[in-house]
C-alpha cells in the first residue's frame, strides 16, 4: 500500500538489489526475510524511517529502514517500483 492508499500485488519482490529487507535494529544490521514476515508497516518516528516488522508467528520487532531504499518486483502489468517513504504498508501472502 503506497502513501496514497493504492494497493498493489506485487511478485518476486526486491528491496534494492537484494531479496532481503536491510534493517538496523540497535547496533545490529539484519536482512529480513520475507518468508518469514506476515506484514511490515513504516512510519517516521524521531527524525528516523522505520518498520514495525510482524513475523509470520506473530512476533513484532521495530526497526530502522533506509527510506530512500527501492521496493521492486514484477506486478499484473509490468514491472514495478517505489522508494520506501513512499510505501506505508506490505503485506505478504506467503502462507
């Protein structure tokens, strides 16, 4: 869902060159799998982009996105991409 509320199913996504979403949580760096993931939402908390991050299980960690970052993938017309801070929500139908 982008910043203006249209909804878009995307397949073989890509958060910049890679298939995994680069977070900082604390001093840590971590490649988010989607697989793994039911939903991400971003938001600007504190001068900082970030993502609360749910897990397939449940489980919500909040981390920080580089909201310049490019979201890709192939959608029903063509190809598709966005800067993340103009990205308010994904969710994953992966089950």
């Amino acid at each position: 869902v982008d910043i203006e509320g249209i909804k878009t199913y995307i397949r073989n996504i890509r958060f910049g060159e890679t298939g995994l979403l680069p977070v900082k949580m604390g001093k840590a760096e971590v490649g988010i799998d989607p697989e793994k993931v039911k939903s991400i939402r971003f938001y600007d908390r504190d001068s900082l982009f970030r993502a609360e991050i749910v897990a397939k299980d449940g489980e919500a960690v909040e981390a920080e996105v580089d909201a310049s970052l490019t979201f890709s993938g192939d959608a029903t017309l063509g190809k598709y991409a966005i800067q993340l801070n103009n990205v308010t929500e994904i969710i994953f139908d992966n089950s």
